[in-house]
C-alpha cells in the first residue's frame, strides 16, 4: 500500500513539474530534455550542431525559447499520403493538365 501512494506521489510531481513548463517561457537544459523527451547527450548534439534554437548568456548554462522550441518542433512536415494526392491535384488543375 505504502508503495502505491508514494508511485502515485511521485507521478502527481512528475505532471505538476511538467505543467509547470508549459506555464514558463524561457526553459533550462533539463527542462527542455523533459519537454522534448530527448536525453542529455541528444540534446547537447541538437544545440551543439545549431539544429534547435538556443541561448548561452553566461557562457555555460544552455536555455532555450520555449516557443521557438515549438516552432522548430512544427517545422518540416511530413505530409499524409491525402495531402501529397491533394496537392498534386491541385497543382495539375492549375497548370491546365497533364500534356
């Protein structure tokens, strides 16, 4: 019993920590590896390399813009199998069809 209520604390300070970060506007390294759901070392590589937006102010410590995190996380969409058919319809309508 005493196991299932300190599991189900733990988790309740899991998802209070993680609303928490949705509330913040500038995030800390660990902050944004929780957020994406990446670990440490992936993160560092994707900062590292210049893929994922982020902020060195003192020379050490990484930030990152959440927001800029969510647009970098939109960006370069895979489009359905729908959507490519929808667009190449498109397309040839306006060119005037297939000659």
């Amino acid at each position: 019993m005493d196991a299932q209520i300190l599991k189900e604390i733990l988790e309740l300070k899991k998802l209070i920590t993680e609303q928490n970060m949705l509330n913040k506007e500038v995030l800390n390294f660990n902050e944004t590896a929780i957020y994406l759901d990446v670990s440490h070392s992936h993160l560092y590589k994707l900062a590292g390399n210049g893929v994922i937006p982020s902020y060195k102010p003192n020379g050490k410590k990484l930030y990152f813009n959440r927001s800029e995190i969510d647009m970098w996380l939109m960006s370069k969409k895979q489009f359905s199998v729908e959507e490519i058919k929808e667009r190449a319809s498109n397309f040839t309508l306006k060119s005037g069809g297939l000659q």
